[in-house]
C-alpha cells in the first residue's frame, strides 16, 4: 500500500477511535455541542497534517486530546472577541428532538437548569460528568483516559453530584422521572 | 423537573444527566476530516519530452484547422452585396461568379 493510503488509514481509524473523546473534552470546556464539533474537526485536521509531514505519535490518544483542551480554549477566547460581551456557552441551547410540545418544554426547562449548574461547576468536574454520562465511561475508563487514579474519579464524580444535587435542592427542585 | 422536595432523588439526578447529554452528544459524526489533494497529478509516462511533444502536435493541429479554414474551399465564399446573407452562386473558385454582384470594371488607365 502506498505511503498515502497507510496514513490515510490510521487516521481514520484513529479518527473513528477518538472523535467521541474529543467532543467530549471540548464539549466540557465549554458546554456547546457546535463549538465542541469545530474544535473535533480541527484537532483531528491537524492530527492528519502531523501524520502526513512523517511525525510520529507515540500516543495519538493524549495527542488529540491535548490539542482538543488547547484549542478549546483558544476557540472559546477567539469566539469570546467575536461575540464581544458573551461566552458561547451563554448562547448553546439544547438540540430540538421530536418529542410533544408540552414535554418538550418541562423537559428544556430541565435540560436549562442542569446546563446552568453544570457551567457553575469547574470545568475538570464538567469533564468527568461528560465522559460519565455522555460516553457511558466508568470510573476506570475516565481515569485512564484523563491520567487520574480512579479513586480520584470516583471522588470527583460523586462531589460534582452531590454539588449539583444541593444546587438542586437550594433551589428547591427536584428531577422527575 | 418539579419544586419540592428538598434533595433529589440520586437516581432522578443520574437520568437527568444521562438525558441531558445524550441530547448533546452528536448522534452521528462527520466523516474524518482529510483534505482534499492539492498535490499536481502525476506526470504522464514518457515523462516531459512527451508533453511537450503533445502540445507541440496540438499547436501544429490548430494551425492546420486555422489555415485549411482560410484557404479551404469555403473561403471564396463572399457575403452578397444586398446584404442578404450567403449567396450560394456567388461561390466560385475563379472569381467569375462576383462579376454578376459587382459593378463593370473602368478601362484601364482610367481613373473613376
């Protein structure tokens, strides 16, 4: 096979592998699914520029995902001078899905209250509760996939929760089934 | 999500997490981004002598188009003085065929 056709290769197969993790991480960052998208996009358009210039990667996982926490943050910065006053994550709304009207809007006023206690919460929390619940990662995956112990991620998951849960109850709300 | 109760349901909390981003996380991705080519195609086998030669043949040909139409045997053909488009007897290898569209000629040595 060509040298072309190999690169091109591992990458998608790299591409396949990591693009949820990557999401995630920038997703985290700043809670824009959009915004996490682009950010993807990019890490991954740099990942193939390194791989075509011959760079070897010892670790494409933590390459990707160190470039994706870099960009991220220049994303929200650059994103943050173009809007002026606002943050995107002020402007992120919930993605539309078929549901009833009537459900649909208890639900978004739920979906908006835990978008507004996540982004209270620091943005290593926010990372652990992604991997969690938008990946379906246990303890030991994010552990592995973050370069904590998992002890650590059990710790932070279950104080991220609680947080969240007293926020809820301070505000004298309660999740329905 | 209702007010009541003062701390919520562990379980109530998970859904509501679950829920949340599964709505944000993108049901499908796009596909990997490679980009395009941009690299010149491969050169033709003979190398570039060949394509010299090609376009040297191409040039020549065009030439050839260009003169055949000149001096074909369509090139006689005139626009009848009337104005009135192609007049297919006016065509004639030897010129006589004009002398019917065209004034008589003064005698020589004659100015008009």
């Amino acid at each position: 096979m060509p040298r072309k056709g190999r690169i091109r290769e591992r990458f998608e197969s790299l591409y396949s592998q990591y693009q949820r993790e990557v999401w995630a991480l920038a997703y985290a960052r700043w809670m824009d699914a959009d915004s996490a998208m682009d950010v993807t996009q990019e890490t991954f358009l740099r990942l193939w520029k390194q791989l075509e210039a011959g760079e070897t990667l010892d670790n494409p996982r933590a390459w990707v995902l160190r470039v994706a926490r870099n960009l991220a943050e220049d994303y929200a910065k650059s994103a943050f001078r173009r809007n002026g006053t606002q943050a995107p994550e002020l402007f992120g709304t919930v993605a539309a899905t078929g549901v009833p009207p009537a459900e649909k809007m208890e639900r978004d006023e739920t979906f908006a209250r835990v978008r507004e206690l996540l982004d209270e919460l620091p943005a290593a929390d926010r990372e652990i509760l992604t991997l969690r619940y938008a990946l379906e990662y246990d303890a030991p995956a994010i552990a592995e996939m973050l370069g904590l112990a998992v002890t650590a991620v059990h710790m932070r998951l279950s104080r991220a929760r609680q947080r969240l849960a007293d926020k809820l109850a301070a505000q004298g709300v309660k999740t329905s089934p | 999500m209702t007010r009541s109760s003062p701390q919520p349901n562990p379980d109530d909390l998970d859904r509501a997490f679950s829920q949340y981003f599964r709505t944000q996380l993108p049901g499908r991705f796009p596909a990997a981004p490679i980009p395009t080519d941009t690299a010149p195609p491969p050169a033709p086998h003979g190398g570039p002598w060949r394509t010299r030669l090609t376009l040297a043949a191409s040039v020549a040909a065009v030439l050839a188009l260009g003169l055949a139409v000149s001096y074909g045997p369509g090139a006689n053909r005139r626009i009848t003085p009337d104005g009135g488009g192609f007049d297919p007897n006016a065509v004639v290898g030897d010129g006589k065929g004009l002398q019917k569209h065209l004034p008589d000629a003064p005698p020589m040595g004659m100015v008009p």
